[in-house]
C-alpha cells in the first residue's frame, strides 16, 4: 500500500503513515461512475472530481 498524502497549509503535500484503524475505499465504488462528488464536512463543502488524465482533485 502506498503511504497517504497529507496537504499542509502551505499547500504541499507530503507523504504519511495511514492510521491503523483508518478504512479503505476504492475510488470507483465511492464516485460509483461520476466524475465530481460534493463532500459534506461540517459547515464546509468539498468537490471531489476526476480529471481526464483519472487523477483525483479534492478543493474547497
């Protein structure tokens, strides 16, 4: 398993230990055949999409 990317508050990402207790989910089960997806976190709202080259974008 590759380690996770943590994006810090300068805007770079660096790479992190997963948490043991953290579950998995493969992107294609949760975009279940969209390309966005809005996220719900609190009082803020994410857009999750995949870009044409099937890379991933996470923005606020």
């Amino acid at each position: 398993m590759e380690p996770m990317m943590t994006l810090h508050s300068t805007g770079e990402a660096s790479r992190a230990k997963p948490e043991r207790d953290a579950s998995s989910i493969d992107s294609n089960q949760l975009m279940a055949g969209r390309r966005e997806l809005i996220i719900r976190h609190g009082a803020s709202t994410y857009r999750l999409r995949v870009t044409a080259s099937e890379k991933l974008i996470l923005t606020k």
